[in-house]
C-alpha cells in the first residue's frame, strides 16, 4: 500500500517545477530580447572609374547677333507696318521711313560730326574684313586639323577626346566665321545711315524731300518693336531690334564662387529645355567681370556670366527662341582612373571626412581624405583601398567596433 501511494504522489511532485521552466523561459526570452543585434546597414563598394565634376545652373537662350535699328537724323517717323516675328531680307526689306527735319543752314558743327560718324563707320568696317580675314584663314587651318584628327582616328591613334575637341574647334570658327561676315553687314548699314546724316547736313533739306528709308542690314526676322505709331523722333532713338532667331547661344549666370573653375572650351549639357534630350554645347566666354544679383531668399550673391554655344542642332520639332528658360551642367573637371566612394558614406567630424569600413562584420571608423567632389562621388586621396566596403548613411547606432549586419543598398 505504500509503493501504491509513493507511485500516485511522483506526478504531483513533477507539477511543482513547473511554474519554475515557465520563469526559467520568460527570464531567457527577455535577457535575449534585450541583447544587442547588430545593426542593418546598406554598404556600397570603393571603386575606380571615370568620374565628372559639373556645376549645375539656370540660364537663357539669347541671339547671338542682334541689331537695334535707330535713325541716324531727327525727323518725322512714319507708322512702321512690321511686327515681331515677321520676315525681313537684307537690303531689299524697308524698316522704317523717315521725313527728315530741315537741317540748320551752314552749321559747321553738325556737318564736322557727320563727317566724323562716317569715318568711324568706314574704319569699323575695315577692322571687320580684317576680323573676317583672320577667322577664315583660323577655320581653314582647323578643317585642315580635323582631316588628319580623322585619319589618326581611324588608325586609333588618337582618343576620342581630341577628336571631339578637333571636332568642336571648326563647329566654334564656323560659328565665328558667322559673326565676322554679320559685323561686316552692320558695318555697311552703318555707314550708309552715317552717310545719309552727312547729306543732311550738308544738303538742308525741304518740306519736299524724299523720305529716309531703312532697310534691313541682315536677313532674319524683327525681334520687337520699340516705335509702332508715327512720331517725330529724335537721331538714335531705337525703333525696332531684329536679329536671326536660329542663330542662338545660351546665357547661363553662375556664381563667382563657381564661375572660377570653368574654362573656355569646356563641355555643357543643356537640360530641361523642353525637349526629349539633352543638347550638347562648348563654353565660349566666362565673362571677367560679375554683378550682383538678389536671390529668391533676398541673399545678395555676385554673379558671372558664361555664354555657351550649340554644338548639337536644335530639333525643328522643339524649335528654341529668344530667352527661353534652359539649364546648363558644365564640365569643371574630369578623370578617367579616379578611385572614389559615394558620398552617402562620409561624414564630417571636425575638420576631417570620415568613414565607417565594413570589416569581418564590424564597422571600424576610418579617416579618408577627399578632393574632387560632384555629390554623388567624391575622390579619395587616402584613407581607402579599392574593392573596400563602406556602410551607407550609417545611424546612430552604427559606432567604432559595432557590429553590423550588412545589406545591398536599394
């Protein structure tokens, strides 16, 4: 009878350690929940390749060669039927005509000035063949250039680079070739307004002379018109402004801080112009001086103007005029072997770039030294090795000897 009982009590016996496992679990699960994880990082790769450094800015188409027409006398002007956008042909197209005031009788004052103007005119005309002759002999030598740049090509011997800047060299005198030939124009038109002023007043005229007739001095189209109704009007009053839409070059306005590190001749991708692609350009001028300009924020800031030429054409489907709205990234500097990490990986502490380096899955803090920089990828000096792993972005978390668990970056 005592076997029988000691067997029946065993299990009740058993029951009494079970409420300490169930302790024994709760304990274990909240001393592992409360154990540290490591981290989950996004890591990317130090690499090497080629690498751009670009500035990115707004800026404005604006026509290359553009004429404002004034009357070289005062007199009466007649109503100007013209409007903006309407077709105009050089020497055959009449602007504007013009009955001219009786000049004053024997004024030797006004007959020396005309005489003077019509000197200018005919020694500006001279510099201008002049100019004409020096970019002509300039774009033959550069065509000469580019047919030997395309044999050497062919050969491999020379890299794509110098071909694209043999290339662009005779696109740019094309271009310049282009502004001496419309100077020589205006020169004309000048001299033929300087000589009608000289007629004036050496010739008083009457109350039946013949109107003054302007005509168009290039072929293109009127761009505005400055003076619709008919008024007497004073000599050198602007009365339209024509010029040739097709022929345009873009306006970009950069801060000094930046305008400094561009050069002649560098490349632009002109963006968000309101075509399907990107249009390629050649930066022809930084002009030396700059202006203040007051930024959306009012922040006073000093600007520098960078003009910069098409070097792709303009789609006719996507036709650009006059000051349109365009942006412009422009090539400040370029490798072809750098080795380089994202930006997303580097922090400041101090005066120093730093970095976490994914290591046997930790993360050791490392100091690197950077140079060029575009804001995607930076340059690294030292510091960093090809082929090693950097967290990306790291948290707060993430310290010196952290124990990180990596993931790819998204």
């Amino acid at each position: 009878m005592t076997s029988a009982t000691t067997r029946q009590r065993k299990p009740g016996a058993w029951r009494r350690f079970i409420p300490f496992g169930i302790g024994a679990a709760l304990l274990f699960a909240i001393i592992a929940g409360f154990r540290p994880r490591p981290a989950e990082v996004e890591i990317a790769t130090v690499t090497t390749g080629p690498l751009d450094v670009t500035v990115l800015e707004e800026g404005k188409t604006r026509i290359r060669h553009r004429y404002v027409i004034s009357p070289p006398i005062s007199g009466f002007l007649n109503r100007i039927p013209l409007r903006a956008g309407d077709r105009i042909e050089a020497g055959k197209t009449v602007l504007a005509t013009i009955q001219a005031q009786p000049a004053n009788f024997l004024d030797p004052r006004s007959t020396a000035e005309a005489e003077a103007r019509v000197k200018a005119t005919e020694a500006t005309k001279m510099r201008a063949e002049s100019e004409l002759e020096r970019v002509r002999a300039s774009l033959q030598l550069a065509e000469k250039e580019k047919v030997r740049a395309f044999e050497l090509k062919a050969k491999g011997a020379i890299s794509a680079k110098e071909w694209d800047t043999a290339d662009a060299q005779v696109a740019m005198l094309s271009r310049e070739l282009h502004s001496a030939e419309f100077a020589i124009k205006v020169a004309d038109f000048e001299r033929a307004q300087a000589q009608a002023a000289l007629m004036q007043a050496q010739n008083p005229a009457t109350a039946n002379a013949a109107p003054l007739t302007l005509t168009a001095p290039v072929t293109g189209f009127v761009l505005n018109v400055a003076e619709e109704s008919a008024r007497t009007v004073v000599a050198g009053v602007p009365i339209m402004e024509v010029g040739d839409p097709t022929d345009l070059e873009a306006e970009i306005e950069l801060l000094s801080s930046d305008a400094v590190g561009v050069q002649t001749g560098a490349e632009v991708s002109i963006e968000q112009w309101g075509g399907d692609a990107p249009l390629r350009g050649k930066v022809t001028v930084v002009e030396p001086g700059g202006y203040t300009k007051i930024s959306a924020l009012g922040v006073e800031e000093q600007r520098v103007k960078v003009r910069v030429d098409f070097t792709d054409p303009i789609p006719a489907t996507h036709p650009l005029g006059d000051r349109f709205r365009v942006e412009a990234r422009i090539l400040t500097w370029h490798g072809e072997r750098v080795l380089q990490v994202p930006t997303g990986a580097l922090f400041r502490r101090g005066n120093d770039w730093m970095t976490f380096v994914l290591t046997g899955g930790q993360a050791r803090l490392t100091k690197v030294e950077i140079a060029h920089n575009n804001g995607i990828t930076a340059e690294v000096r030292s510091g960093l090795d090809q082929g090693q792993t950097v967290i990306l972005h790291p948290p707060d978390a993430v310290a010196d000897g952290a124990k990180v668990k990596a993931r790819s970056a998204r």
